[in-house]
C-alpha cells in the first residue's frame, strides 16, 4: 500500500511538472496536433450528408415534394426542430472543416482543404439560405464560441464565393508528395469533379442574386462557365452521397429506408406531388408501368393497389373537400388564390380536376394534403411510401405489399442527391431567359428533364449514376427490367420530353416558360429540399399548388426560426417574431400565403 500510494503521488508530481494544464481546453476536442487529416475529411463527409437530410426534409415540406403537419405555418416545425441542423453544422461540419483546413495549409495537402472548403461553403450557403443573418467570422472561435456575432447574411454570400474560389485554386495545386490518401465518397478521387461542383454551387448562389443584383449574377455566372472545368454535365459530375445496407455497428442504411421500412412508412408522402405526376401532360390514361410520369414507381412504393374506403385507415375519406381548394363545376375550374397549374389540363371535365382533395390518384397511390394537422391513423401499411430513388427503397411493381420489411428493395443503399447535373440544366435555363448567359433556354430545360428521366431509373438499375467505383448492392435491376425494361421506359420518358417541351414553347413570354421550368424543376427534386425551397421563394413557381388544409395559415415562410438552443444560449440573438423577414435575395413579390 505505501509503494501504491507513493507511486500515486510521484506520478501526480511529474505531470503536474511535465505539463501544461490549460484549464480552458476541452479535453474531447479534437486538436490540430493529433488530427489525422484523411480520417477528420471522412467525418466531414459524412457529416455532410447527415446535415443535408436534415436541410432537405425541412425544404420539402414547405414546397410540397413532401407532407408537413402543424396547422399554419409558423407551427409545422418549431424551434426546437432546427436545433438538430444547427448541431451538425456549427459543432461537425464547419469546425472540423476549420481544424482541417488550418492543418492542410501548414503542409501543402491541398486536395484535402480544396475538398473541406467546398463542403464547408455549401453548409455555410444553406444556414444563410435558411436562417438569414448567422454567425460565423467568429463561431468558430474559442472565445467567441459561447456569443458569436451574427455575420450579415449580404456580406456572407460574397465571402463563400470567395471560399469556392479559393478551394478552385487549391485543387489546382499540386498537393506535398506526403499528404495522407483520401478516401472521396462522393467522386472518388477525381479533382476535376470537385472543381465543377465549386462552379456548379457558385453559379446557384449567383442565380439566387439575379433579383437584386442583376449585373453581378451575370458576370458572376459568365465567368463560371468560361472556367476550363466548366459546371455539371455528366452523370457522374452529380453530387451525390451513396449508402449501403450494412445495419449495425454502424447503420449505414438511408435514413428515409430507416425511418420508412422496417415497422411501415413513416412519412407521409405529399398528395399534391402524386397528383402533378400522375395527372401531368395527361398522361394517366396509360396502362402499366407507362402511367403517369415515368418517374412515379421510381420515387414511389404503393402498399395498396387500390384506394382505402376506411375513415379509421384514410380519415379523409369521411370529408369534403375544403372549400377553399381548386375544383371543377363541370364547365367551369375554379382555381382559387394558387392560380392555374402547369402541365394539368384546363378541361373542366379532366379527370385530374376531380381528385384535388384525399386521394390524388385512383389506383392506391395516396400520402397526406399540405399542412394537414390531423392525428396519425394506424396507415403505416397502408399509405405510400419512399421508393428506390433516392432513399434505397423497393420499386413499385404491383406487389402492393407492406413494408415492415428492411430486406426489401435496394434494403437503403440509397443516396443523397445533394445537387443533381439536372438541377444545373434548369437553373441555366432560368439565368438564359432572365440574364441571357448559360447557354439556351429551351436547350437546358429540356436536357434538364431527359437528364432527371435518365438518372432516376439508372441510380435504381445500377446504384452508380455514372461512378463505377460506388456501385450499390443491391439494387433493383431484376425486378425493373422485367417489369419496367429499358426500351419501354425509354420510349415512355421521350414522350414525356416532348410533352414538357412543347408545353415550355407554347407559352408567350418568360414567366409562363419559367413556370414550366420550375415545374420541371421540382418535380425533379425529390429528396432535395434545399433548392425547391430556394426555387420556390426566388421566383414563386410553380403556380396553383395546393393550399393548406386551413384557408388561413399565415404567412409562408421567406426563412426559418433560429434554433432554440442558439437563442437561448446567446445573448445576441433574438428569435425572430415571425417567419415573414424574407432572406436578402428574396425580391419576389409573389403571394406564396395559401
């Protein structure tokens, strides 16, 4: 006991002189001396992937590529919702890009800040885009960290352009013959890609400015697209994060598949967005598979073939539709505050104008309306759910059966389609009609709809999209090309093309081809909420979505509540009043209140 305790002591004797104890240092915070630089960008990456899930649902929800509950507005999520967000930006993403980026500049591994500031200016963009006015010249401080200043979101904008174009000129360097090798698990390695991103990112940031600084989106985007590496193109130029199907230790399944098929659907699918896509060009008349969009099985699983007649399943089916929803007389629409749809018939007697409320399609594909505040029946075998794009989903072919299944499918290996070569497609199409750069107008759009037709069925059939070094297994090629084979689809997209496009040209000035564009546009972002919502508030369009359940919601939300955490625990902040205070680039005067 005496050699114990006078061991104890001498040791207590040599740290206490063979160190220093700096009382103010987290001792679980990773410090730049210990960091390995390829393990912390794996972390980011990830950590990515998990912040943009989050960003996305919320954008979905608010533009109807997804249902959202609450009553009104102000209350489909809370503050405490975003509290989640806030975490996995401010406490993962942007510091461990920070402490990577310092540690790279002091040795020349130029790849990895390149690769770290490019995903630490994406996050940045969706906070500003988001929230307005957030913290970040000092949040990531020490001694800052408790009270951040909120930086101007105006002056942010400029300075993450600038962080692209710095990331641009690091992945233009050659790198110390010594960096630590990388593990890319969006583009496996390849600079070129990283560096079309940054371009891509800029020129959305740019388009997102064509409203209040006309002449500098102009310049911004012409000068992008003269870069050597130019934008988006390629399928596999996509930014995308792939999962697999491993389900423990960890769980690298999607978290939609987590959350959709292992005791039933989770979600609510959102009623409004199965209507445009069944109803859309006119094209439900079809037979199996080629009804609807040729997307729909795609994005979608029905567990039932046939629409419930059960108010205690579907509690719609006992109420009438509001009365402040579209609908037909016979001879006459009434659209109401929403305006006119593109891509649906205006025949009063379409049969798309008799299933504006409950059920939006005939044949069992059904979710919930927008800002719908009912209770949550016993539906999760019932309703539709996720399909294999992009959540690793089953697809729809006519088995109608339940999903509390996790071996179904693609069994998650799905993917986060964080920015698709599409989206590039339709926002040059926006920036040609509106600035006159990036290329024509009708070209891009309709390489924006036959580049989402493409990439839908592809991630499903092949789990790659373009990147041979991810293939996903499994994936749904058996079941696709049988029920659904490659010619078939092929025919069935290029039918839906041209509708799209000649639609598009027969409209006589820019707003109705914007609005066609935007249609298209949304359409194709499913799973990625954080451009419907920018798309959405930038231009208004699409016109004549569906109106909440409630005919008076409140104010549509130009951004979100500030995270309770952040405002509770900063003495700077102040919670917004109300979600009305629109983000700087927001010049729209569209009424988006319905």
């Amino acid at each position: 006991m005496k050699f114990l305790k006078s061991f104890f002591i001498t040791g207590l004797i040599v740290l206490a002189t063979s160190c220093n104890l700096d009382l103010l240092d987290d001792p679980n915070a990773v410090k730049l001396s210990q960091t390995d630089p390829s393990l912390l960008l794996n972390n980011i990456q990830i950590g990515m992937a998990g912040f943009f899930n989050t960003a996305s649902t919320f954008g979905m929800q608010v533009t109807r590529l997804q249902n959202s509950g609450g009553s009104v507005y102000e209350n489909f999520a809370n503050p405490q919702s975003y509290d989640g967000i806030w975490t996995a930006a401010y406490a993962n993403v942007l510091e461990d890009c920070d402490v990577l980026i310092k540690r790279a500049e002091e040795n020349k591994y130029t790849v990895h800040s390149g690769m770290a500031r490019i995903i630490q200016a994406y996050t940045l963009s969706v906070l500003v885009d988001y929230f307005g006015n957030v913290p970040f010249s000092d949040a990531l401080q020490k001694q800052n960290s408790l009270n951040p200043t909120l930086d101007k979101m105006e002056e942010l904008y400029p300075a993450i352009i600038a962080m692209l174009d710095k990331a641009i000129t690091d992945l233009r360097t050659t790198p110390n013959a010594v960096a630590p090798l990388i593990t890319d698990f969006y583009y496996g390695g390849n600079t070129t890609r990283w560096i079309r991103l940054a371009n891509s990112l800029k020129l959305k940031m740019y388009l997102n400015l064509r409203l209040t600084n006309a002449a500098g989106a102009t310049a911004g985007i012409t000068t992008l697209l003269a870069d050597a590496a130019g934008v988006m193109s390629a399928q596999s130029d996509s930014f995308v994060f792939r999962y697999a199907t491993n389900n423990a230790d960890p769980d690298v399944r999607h978290p939609r598949f987590v959350g959709n098929y292992i005791t039933g659907a989770g979600d609510y699918m959102a009623n409004y967005l199965l209507w445009q896509m069944f109803y859309g060009y006119d094209r439900h008349t079809g037979t199996a598979p080629s009804q609807g969009d040729p997307r729909m099985r795609f994005y979608f699983y029905r567990q039932r073939s046939s629409n419930s007649s059960d108010p205690n399943e579907i509690r719609c089916v006992a109420q009438t539709a509001p009365a402040h929803y579209p609908f037909s007389t016979g001879t006459a629409i009434i659209y109401g505050t929403p305006g006119v749809p593109p891509g649906i018939s205006t025949n009063a007697a379409s049969q798309a104008w008799a299933r504006t409320f409950c059920f939006p399609t005939p044949i069992g594909y059904w979710g919930r309306e927008h800002v719908d505040p009912q209770g949550i029946p016993p539906d999760g075998l019932a309703r539709s759910t996720w399909g294999p794009y992009p959540a690793g989903g089953r697809f729809d072919a006519n088995v109608n059966a339940g999903v509390n299944n996790p071996a179904l499918g693609m069994r998650g290996a799905g993917m986060q389609p964080i920015l698709m070569r599409a989206s590039v497609n339709f926002m040059r199409a926006e920036a040609a009609l509106f600035l006159g750069v990036g290329g024509a107008a009708d070209a891009q759009f309709s390489l924006g709809v036959n580049n989402s037709l493409t990439d839908v069925r592809d991630w499903s059939v092949n789990g790659t999209l373009g990147t041979s070094a991810f293939a996903s297994s499994p994936n749904e090629s058996a079941t696709i090309n049988t029920f659904y084979p490659s010619a078939a689809y092929t025919a069935d997209a290029a039918a839906y093309a041209a509708s799209a496009l000649a639609a598009y040209n027969s409209q006589t000035d820019n707003n109705g081809r914007l609005n066609f564009i935007a249609r298209e546009y949304w359409i194709s972002l499913f799973g990625s909420g954080v451009e419907s919502y920018n798309l959405y508030r930038r231009t208004g369009f699409p016109s004549g979505m569906q109106p909440t359940v409630n005919p008076a919601p409140g104010a549509f939300p130009r951004s979100f509540w500030y995270p309770s955490s952040f405002e509770a625990r900063n003495s700077q902040v102040e919670q917004k009043a109300n979600l009305t205070g629109k983000i700087f680039w927001d010049n729209s005067t569209t009424n988006l209140d319905f």
